[in-house]
C-alpha cells in the first residue's frame, strides 16, 4: 500500500494500465481494418448490430468496442441505427422466434453488397438453446452468414478480428 502511495505522489494517479500484448494486438487488426475500409467503403464501414435474443453479454463486449479504451471509430467502423445505412451486419443471440422476422426484415433492407456476422456461440450454433419452440436456434437457420465469431462471449480483439475476416472475405 505504502509503495502505490509514493507511485501516486511521483507519478500523480494513474488511470490506465501500461500496454499490453492485446494493446498491440488490437492495433495491428485496427490498422488492417482501417486500410480495407479505406479501399473499400471510402473510410467508414457502417454496421448494424441486431440483438435477436441474446443474454446480452456479446452486447456489452460490442459496446466496450465504442468505449475509449479500445475505441473501433477511430479505424471507420461505426455502428447505425437503420439497416438502410448499413454495410454490414452483426447478429448476436439464438433467433427468438419472435425475433425471426424482424432479423429477416433487418437482412432485406440492408442494402448489398452486404455481409453478415455472427457474434457469439449462441449466434453461431444456437448455443445452449438450439432449435425449439421459442428458438430458430443459428442466426445461419434465418438468414446467410458470411463469418462466425465464436466465443461466449467473445472479447473485443475477437470481435474485431471477425470484422476483418469478415472484409477479407467480402
């Protein structure tokens, strides 16, 4: 305790951690991201996430893409409201049954060339839920799906390496 204490009265309060190999892996993704989204989409890749009966725990690793710290705009990725603004789109959740028709309204009025995401086990393979009477289990069993991030949830890194493979891809 004594020690941080001289550290903060040296060094004034320290309020993010020092670089690490992720820090360094995230920029490399970052940077060949931000150069395919230059060539191809004029500097800006707009995506529309769509929540179709997730936990939310692959939202809030989506949302740590926005915060500061990992802060994805700053290599043109940004996320839309309106599927009719987006490039692509990013899927988490088994598909609800209620969640089915929207997901498949949500696809067609994505203009094309378009592509498709999904983020999460669930997403990817139905997860623990599958295929029943409340679920379509796969975002796959709904709509085509160009990549698949597993993971439960997967991390921000692996968020945004599914996003270049998903523009490799493309």
């Amino acid at each position: 305790m004594l020690r941080i204490f001289k550290r903060i009265l040296t060094h004034g309060v320290v309020t993010e951690a020092a670089p690490s190999l992720a820090d360094s892996e995230l920029e490399q993704v970052g940077i060949e991201v931000q150069r395919i989204v230059a060539a191809r989409y004029a500097g800006s890749l707009a995506i529309r996430e769509v929540d179709a009966g997730s936990c939310n725990g692959c939202e809030l690793e989506i949302h740590a893409l926005n915060n500061p710290y990992y802060d994805v705009e700053r290599f043109g990725v940004h996320f839309v409201a309106s599927p009719r603004h987006a490039d692509a789109l990013l899927v988490t959740g088994p598909v609800s049954r209620h969640m089915e028709n929207a997901l498949r309204r949500t696809w067609e009025a994505t203009p094309d060339p378009k592509f498709v995401i999904a983020a999460g086990q669930c997403a990817c393979d139905g997860g623990e839920f599958g295929v029943s009477y409340a679920s379509c289990g796969a975002v796959s069993n709904v709509i085509p799906v160009d990549v698949r991030i597993p993971g439960c949830p997967p991390a921000p890194v692996d968020l945004l390496r599914g996003i270049l493979a998903a523009l490799r891809a493309s």
